[in-house]
C-alpha cells in the first residue's frame, strides 16, 4: 500500500474513517477534480449533482443492472470543504492549499454501520489512490461497481481488515488463522529466526532470498495436500526489529491476497509469538488446499512444532 490507510474509529453515530492525503498540484486543481462530474467520472462513477446546499446527488454505478445510489449536498465552501450524504453516511473533504502548487487533503467518511467499516474505507482508499492518479493525467475509467475479477481490491480490504482486527475485531466477516506460542528463548533468538535467511531456511520454508526490509520481494515454493505445487510470491510490508514483522502472502497463477503478521513480545527471558493470517477468504474457495481449515493446521505445524524444535536445537 503506497498511502497510508485511513484511520477507523467507533462515533456514537457509527464508525469514521478519516484520510489524510498530500497532493502535488493546486487547490484548484484538487476542488475540480471532487466537485466537477467531468473529472468524478474517471476516478469514482458518473455522478449527477444538483450543485447546491440540499441538492440531490445521483450515484450511478457501472454493473449491468445500471444501479444507482442516492445522496445530497450538505455544504460547498470553495474551495475548501465540500460535504454530503449518500444513503445515509457522511463525506466531508477538507482541502488546504501548502503552497500555491500543493494541497492536503482530509477525508472523512462517517456514520457507517458495522457491515460496512471494513469495506467502505477499503473502498475509499482505492478511490483516493485514483483521484491522484487523476490529477496526475489518467484517463482511466474506473469500473465503479463491477465486480473486482483481477482481485486488486482485495488488497486494501485485508489490509484494512487487519488494522480494525485488534480493536475492533467484531467487523471482520471472515476471522484469521491466529496461533499463538510462549518459546523458551529470548526475543532476540527468536526475532533472528523469523527474520535472518540462514535461519529461516532450517525450520520455514526453502526462500529464494530473504531480508526484513518493507518492500523486499521474495518467493518460495510449496506443496498442497496431494500433491499440488504452489509458488508463495510475498513482500514485506512492515518491519518492527524484535516486534512485529508482516508480509504479503499470494499464489502465483491464483487469485486472492493475504497478510502474514508475526508478532513478538518479551517475557523475561521467554518470548511469546503470535502468528495471525488474514486474507483467506479471498482464495478460489473451492481449492481444498486454501480452506481456512488447511492454514490452521499448517500454521499450528510451523509455529506450534517446527519452530520450537529448530530453537530447541539450533547452536549458538
């Protein structure tokens, strides 16, 4: 993920997400781009505006059933806050010019019910990330309500799943792999077997290289039930040394995006880890190797027996 991920919160009045986004181009540039329906087209849908305080908005999506969606104008103070409503929920964009050829942006999207505080701001981040691609001279169209078959969308959904997880894990749909395991050994012995290749290659999986480095790319190959070959292609996407480490977790030739978490806390001289997968449900179902069910048990191998083992016996 390139921009930061909103951040979630419960309101009395449902849940916020809030973006923070820095836009190399002027403010006017940017209040064109939220408000004209001529540049709403390419990076959100079609979207007719009755252009007033109390006007009606008309969404329309891009599916074949021609779906529309209704809202209204709450507030147009050009060219720094533009709000209003759809079905129900709250969009407030606040922009402000840095310099006369930057402009930060705030984003906040409100009164959300729980079935929708995971998705929405997925959807949102990916709308922003267009917006920009706009303002930089796109004149991609985006499918606005097509189903998503390449998959893309799956990536901001988990990695907002996995953010709401620890403090609000009643808006996740589809639960994790969690497995949790108190090792023996301090938390630097076992932060290097995590995270050093010589390692990693003793007790994981055979990786063709490895660094705990955001934004290193690496793969290693498995094997399913019956025999079925897989190459994992992953890439680190956060690294907290002697805490947490995270990478992504997809099939090559599959669908589907998934985030591997590992997680370290010290407890005197022991450590415990805490291993989390979110993500599965985005996997072709239908694949026996890819069932919640499968992971669990492969995780319980690696982190409950394969790992311990190797700390048990490896030589300082």
């Amino acid at each position: 993920m390139k921009a930061p991920l909103g951040k979630l919160a419960k309101e009395k009045d449902g849940y916020q997400v809030v973006f923070e986004r820095v836009f190399n181009h002027p403010i006017e540039k940017v209040w064109n781009a939220i408000t004209n329906p001529e540049e709403l087209k390419f990076w959100f849908t079609d979207i007719k505006l009755d252009f007033r305080p109390g006007g009606a908005i008309t969404f329309q999506f891009r599916d074949e059933e021609k779906t529309a969606s209704y809202g209204e104008i709450v507030a147009i103070e050009p060219p720094n806050r533009f709000a209003w409503t759809w079905e129900g929920e709250l969009a407030v964009w606040e922009l402000a010019a840095l310099d006369e050829h930057t402009t930060r942006l705030v984003f906040t999207y409100s009164k959300l019910t729980a079935d929708y505080a995971v998705n929405a701001p997925a959807g949102f981040h990916d709308l922003l990330d267009l917006l920009e691609e706009r303002l930089d001279g796109s004149e991609k169209m985006y499918p606005f309500g097509v189903a998503d078959t390449a998959g893309e969308h799956h990536k901001a959904q988990v990695h907002y799943a996995e953010a709401a997880y620890a403090a609000y894990p009643e808006l996740l749909k589809h639960q994790p792999v969690v497995v949790e395991k108190v090792l023996d050994k301090p938390v630097e012995q076992v932060w290097r077997a995590i995270a050093d290749k010589a390692q990693l290659k003793q007790w994981y999986f055979d990786l063709d290289d490895f660094k705990p480095e955001v934004g290193f790319h690496f793969t290693f190959p498995g094997q399913g039930h019956k025999g079925a070959q897989y190459i994992h292609r992953c890439t680190v996407t956060e690294v907290v040394p002697q805490k947490k480490l995270q990478y992504s977790w997809q099939y090559e030739g599959h669908p589907g995006y998934s985030l591997v978490t590992f997680e370290l806390a010290e407890m005197g001289n022991k450590t415990k880890l805490k291993l989390t997968h979110h993500g599965l449900e985005t996997f072709p179902q239908e694949n026996a190797d890819f069932a919640w069910k499968s992971f669990t048990g492969g995780w319980n191998e690696i982190i409950g027996k394969m790992l311990p083992d190797f700390l048990n016996n490896i030589k300082l």
